[in-house]
C-alpha cells in the first residue's frame, strides 16, 4: 500500500490527537503522509461540531477538500470527528463525494474503513462514542513545533446545559495511568520538550476507573520523564481544582506555572442556569487561593455571552469580575444554541446582535488587562521556547505563561541563530496588546 494521505483536522486539541492518531494508523499499513491536498489520492477531514460556527467551518472544509476528487488525485474522502458523529447520515446523503463517514468514537478502525472503500464499499460507521482505551496505538504528530498535546481522558459527565460533547464524545473515560505515560515518553524521545495535559476536564482523571482522582499522581510521574521539560495543564474545572493539586503545581519545576480554569460566567443565577456545579463565590475565593500560594501563576478562562436569561444585572456582574484582572488570558465566546440541548429549549433566549456587543465589550476590557499586564514584564528576563522564525526573518516562541495557539507570542531578535525547540533566556523590551518583544540575552539554555 503506497497510497499518499492528507488529513484536515479542526476543532479541538483533542481531535487534533484523534487525527494524528489515525497518521499513525494509517502510516502503519503503508500510507505515505503528504502535506497538500492536491498530492494526496485518501483526504480525511476530521471535523468539529461543537457550536455553529465549528459546524460551519467544518461544512466548508469538507466541500473545500471535495473538489480535489476533480481537481487533484483524490480517489476517497473520508468525513471524521464530530460532525460526522452527529450528523452521519445527512452528510452521506447531501455530499456525494463522501466514500466514509467515521464518527469520533470509531476513528482508530480508520483502516479497516479504507479497506472497505476500496473494495467498493461506502462506508458509515459511528456510535461507539463511549469506547474504552484498549491499547497503545501509534500516533504521527503533526505540529512542527517542540509541542505535544497529551489526551489523557475522553468524554464528559459534567452535563452542562449549553454543551453537546457528552452526546459526541461520551461518558468521561480516563486513558490507563501506564498508557499515558508510555505516550509520553515516546514523545520525550521524539524530542518534544512541551507537553499539553488535555481533556474535557483534566481535573476528573482517574475518578471514573477507581473513584480518586489521580491528576496529581500522574502529574508527578510525568515529571520524572527525561527530556520533558514543560508540562502545561488545559481544561481544569474550578470545583476540583483541590489543595493538592495546587501544591503540586506549585513544587514541580517542570510543571508550567499556568493554570487555564473555563469558569463560563460568574453571576450565580446563569451558572445555576448552566448546569455548572460551581459557585460565584468560590471561583472568586480559588482564584485569590491560587494566587496566594502561586505568585508566578498565569490563569487563563473562557467566557459565555448571550446565554438564555443573561440579563444586563447578570452581564454587569461579568464585566465587572473581569474588570478586577484576576486572568492574564480570556477567551470569549458568545453562546450557541445547539439542538439537542437542555438551553437550546430554554426560554428568553438572546438576540445575536446583543451577544456580539457584549462579546466585544468584555474583550475590550481584557485588551487593556493584557497590555497593562504585559507592561509589567518589561525589562524582565524569561526562559522561551523557540517555536520558529516569522516571514520578516524574527524569531518567535512562548514563555511559560503562554499556551500554543490561544496565547500570545514572544517575539525574539538575536545575532545569533537559534535553534527551533530550545530555550533562551530574553530580555522583553516591548510589550503590545497580546504579543511581546524581546532579545537574547544568553545562548542556548536547553
């Protein structure tokens, strides 16, 4: 088998990993992994279906990658994740150029699906959303950065009333304690110096296999792995974010001091209405906590605007929380009415106009929280990683207290070269809204 292979993944870290999985599947049996379209005779495109948007962006890219069964080399098109999951038969029927559907619970028969296409067949598996982790399975990583993500559990129970990932993605299942730090050796070997902890709800892990929850001992084995140097922590829910868990991060050097906490709101009344086990006074009560015991600490949240009932008190509520800075990074989304859902249903739901307004105001606020905070690192020196070199011939990478993707970067002028995936100690010398600036100041430190 010498077919070539391309894959489109969007969506989430999470699905990222679901994608870089099936290269490693399908590499396995001979595929030979092409970077453009146009080269590639098998596309999948592994989708997200999680709110409008992601749908929408999931349509067009799967139309988008059609065309090549007429334009390129193309022979088989294979939908995959989310999407596929939640609308598997009305994909097959509406896009013709479809030869598979593979629903996000289905994705590691990825080959047996593609044995089946070409024997002739057109192929619609899904519904195995709540599959157990039964072995190791080889992954290709994709990034061509010194980062990893690291899934260590699959699904949710948390039951939000907005969300529909519990009927895409399952019940929380947590990946085997050995599985994940095998995987995360293999990638200590491959090279990679960060790895990003990711799941619907890190805090949770373990509580569904023996009923502890066991984030803190595998954050200190993981911390023994050589080669590791930065382990990063995504996605911990505020109500089981414990004591230990803290001081864990707060004594283990390779553990970024970097926290992202999705707290969704802070009026009481549209957290009750969410379905979030959380209490507006008890985030406040954390965050401080945090802060206390953690000086260094970087927090991060996401935001939900426009929720059903959200009314102007309930929004002041939101600005004014986020107004006393307790987050460094915010992301901020406006809320999305999604079938199948108990908010979808609910009454005095919001105009998109008006979510589009608040959305902007919020995010006005934090621009002024990020460029103030910014500010306050200038003429400071930090360990980056370097990540690559911009089209203008600058460096660039990440501190500590910026996550791939959804931070800000660090941008590094030096008169000497460096090396992608090493650190440098720099000297931030201007700070913008969301980026920095900065120069080398020593060699290579790692």
């Amino acid at each position: 088998m010498n077919k070539t292979l391309g894959i489109v993944s969007l969506g989430c870290a999470k699905n990222q990993v679901d994608s870089e999985v099936m290269l490693g599947l399908l590499k396995d049996k001979g595929y030979k992994i092409v970077n453009r379209s146009i080269d590639a005779e098998v596309i999948i495109v592994n989708t997200c279906g999680f709110i409008e948007t992601a749908k929408e962006e999931s349509l067009n890219a799967i139309l988008e990658q059609a065309k090549f069964k007429k334009h390129g080399k193309c022979k088989t098109l294979v939908v995959a994740g989310c999407l596929a999951e939640r609308y598997n038969k009305e994909l097959l029927e509406q896009i013709p150029e479809i030869d598979a559907i593979v629903g996000s619970g289905d994705y590691m028969k990825i080959a047996s699906v593609l044995d089946e296409v070409n024997e002739g067949e057109r192929v619609c598996k899904y519904g195995s959303i709540n599959q157990t982790f039964t072995g190791h399975l080889p992954r290709v990583v994709s990034s061509s950065k010194p980062t990893a993500y690291l899934k260590i559990a699959e699904g949710c129970d948390n039951r939000c009333t907005y969300c529909i990932i519990p009927s895409l993605r399952g019940e929380y299942r947590s990946k085997p304690l050995n599985y994940v730090l095998d995987e995360a050796k293999n990638l200590a070997r491959q090279g990679f110096k960060e790895l990003i902890l990711v799941a619907q709800d890190i805090t949770r892990y373990g509580q569904d296999s023996n009923g502890q929850y066991d984030l803190n001992l595998l954050l200190r084995e993981l911390c023994k792995i050589e080669g590791v140097k930065w382990i990063r922590l995504l996605y911990a829910y505020p109500d089981r974010i414990t004591k230990e868990l803290i001081n864990t991060i707060a004594t283990e050097d390779k553990i970024c001091k970097y926290l992202d906490i999705p707290i969704q709101h802070i009026s009481q009344k549209i957290l009750t209405s969410m379905n979030r086990t959380s209490n507006s006074s008890d985030i406040v009560r954390l965050v401080k906590y945090i802060r206390e015991k953690i000086p260094a600490i970087v927090l991060r949240t996401s935001l939900i605007v426009g929720f059903p009932g959200e009314s102007e008190e309930d929004f002041k509520e939101l600005e004014d929380f986020l107004e006393e800075g307790y987050f460094d990074h915010v992301g901020i989304f406006t809320y999305s009415r999604e079938e199948g859902t108990t908010a979808a249903l609910m009454d005095m739901q919001i105009a998109h106009e008006i979510k589009l307004e608040r959305q902007q105001k919020l995010y006005a606020i934090q621009k002024r929280i990020s460029k103030r905070l910014n500010r306050k690192r200038m003429g400071q020196s930090c360990d980056i990683l370097i990540e690559g070199l911009d089209s203008d011939g600058v460096y660039y990478g990440r501190s500590y207290g910026e996550t791939l993707e959804s931070d800000g970067l660090v941008y590094v002028l030096s008169n000497i070269d460096l090396q992608v995936g090493s650190f440098y100690k720099v000297r931030i010398n201007k700070a913008y809204e969301y980026d920095l600036l900065g120069e080398v100041e020593d060699n290579e430190l790692s």
